[in-house]
C-alpha cells in the first residue's frame, strides 16, 4: 500500500527534496553551519513529506465485521458508544441515522411517517417539536449530544404506555 502511494507521488516527493537542498545550500552558502543546514534539510523533507501525504488512500480503523450470531446488549452498546465519538460535543451522523431509523419504525406503528410532510404535526405532537426538527433537519452540522439524549429520550417515550401505572411501563409506581 505505501509503495503504491510513493510510486504516485515520486515527482512531488523528489521536488520537496530538491527544494529543501537547495534551501539548505543556499543557507549554508549565507553562512549557517553545516550541521543546522542538515537539520533544515531533514525538517523540510518531513513536513513535506507529510503534506504530500494522500490522506485519503491511507489505510483507516475499520470497524469489525459482526457475525450474525454475534448479536446481544452488550454489542449494540459497545457500536453505539464507538457512534459516539465525536468533536466538539457533536454525534456522528450515523448516530443519528440510528436514532432517526428506530423514530421511523416506532411512528409507523403509530401511523405516522416521519418523512412525510403531511405528517409533520402529528410527528411533532408524538415526538415534541425539538426533537422532530433534530431528527428532520439533515443538512448542515450533526446535533449536539444534548439534543442527541433529547431525541432518544423523545423516541424512547413512543413505546411507553400512557397509563403510568401499566406495568409495561419501567417507570410506574410500586406497589406498596
């Protein structure tokens, strides 16, 4: 992979090479000692070499490939806390995407689509009007994670019964 990198960017390589010579002759011919114009040398070759860098074919982290038999709560937490990892308190869009997939399918089986328009005040009333804007709203920068908790909160309150006493509900009171 590295080879096939250096083997694309052979010229601009040798040019950074050559100007850092040059560079380095010219400082020496100034007057510099020789060992500094060395070491402008070397510092100029690595930062160049460096910018030259195809970040882009560089081999990343790839995610592990899941079996089937390899699901469970402890996997869908340890994927979605890799999700997570973020800059400037931000989610990453496949976060989001997660959260707006389980919205989807838990309006449906309200009768409500998400991505209708028609559908839009009724999203709203189920989901709270902040939430439906977050999970909507694609384009520009991902959610804070605060506004992330807000929709899961707001996706998680679509299957909780409307009687707080239902013992479906996680949250009822005991019984005392």
């Amino acid at each position: 992979m590295i080879k096939n990198i250096l083997r694309q960017d052979k010229e601009k390589i040798i040019w950074t090479i050559v100007a850092a010579l040059v560079l380095a002759g010219i400082l020496w011919f100034l007057g510099l000692d020789l060992i500094w114009c060395l070491i402008i040398l070397l510092v100029i070759i690595a930062i160049g070499g460096c910018l030259e860098m195809p970040m882009d074919q560089l081999p990343g982290w790839v995610p592990p490939t899941y079996r089937s038999g390899d699901r469970g709560a402890r996997r869908e937490v340890n994927r979605l806390a890799w999700t997570m990892d973020s800059r400037d308190d931000r989610v990453s869009s496949r976060a989001v995407f997660r959260v707006r997939t389980l919205a989807s399918v838990r309006l449906a089986r309200l009768g409500i689509d998400l991505a209708a328009p028609d559908d839009q005040q009724a999203a709203e009333a189920a989901l709270g009007r902040f939430a439906y804007h977050v999970l909507v709203t694609s384009a520009g920068r991902s959610p804070t994670f605060t506004a992330y908790l807000r929709c899961v909160d707001a996706v998680e309150k679509l299957d909780l019964p409307a009687n707080p006493d239902h013992p479906a509900n996680p949250f009822r009171r005991s019984e005392s």
